[in-house]
C-alpha cells in the first residue's frame, strides 16, 4: 500500500532522478556541440567525430525520454493518481515503484505488455 509517506519517498527519488538527468542532459549537449566534424586533417578523424556525435545525440534523446518519464510521475503525484496502473487501474506494488519511480504499469499488465 502506498501511504503519504511511501510517495514522499519516492518522490524524493524521482526528483534526485530528475535533477541527475538534467545535469547529464546539459553535459551531453556541451559535448555535442564541441564537435568539430569536417575540421579534422584526416578522413578517419572526420569519422570519428561524426561517430561520437551521432552517439552523443542518441544518449541525449535517451535522456530526453527518461526525464519526461520522470516528470509525469512527479505529475502523477501531484494529481494523486502516481501508484496506479495506467491499464488496469489497480495498484502499483511499492517494490515495484521503488525499483522503477516512474512505472505506470503493475508487473502484471508489464507482463502483458512486452508479450
């Protein structure tokens, strides 16, 4: 059962989450934009640069996602609706949320769903 306290824990959780997201976010942005594709001497050089940006957006959108996740839960909080489950409506175990903040599924209807 998820008492007010439970939630405040596990909104403490989610904002830590958020808060380490952003700062990876802004990390990977400033590596993105270091990116000097096409002013290397070398071919290879031009190649790698175009590889590790392409692997620096592709983490940042990863991260993009994560942090939405991560901010419905926290709106799901607000709107006391966080712990149940977006199909079944049923409740969400805390184990559950506290291994996954931002699930929105019980384990059963998870189940169900990546069949």
């Amino acid at each position: 059962m998820l008492t007010p306290a439970r939630i405040e824990r596990l909104r403490g959780y989610l904002l830590e989450e958020q808060a380490n997201l952003k700062q990876q976010l802004a990390g990977l942005l400033d590596a993105a934009q270091e990116a000097n594709i096409g002013l290397g001497n070398h071919m290879a050089e031009d190649a790698t640069a175009a590889f590790d940006q392409a692997t620096t957006v592709s983490l940042h959108r990863g991260q993009e996602l994560m942090l939405a996740e991560v901010q419905k839960a926290l709106h799901r909080i607000a709107t006391g609706t966080y712990g149940l489950c977006e199909r079944c409506g049923g409740e969400i175990d805390f184990a559950r949320l506290k291994a996954v903040p931002h699930a929105t599924l019980c384990m059963s209807c998870q189940r169900q769903a990546e069949l």
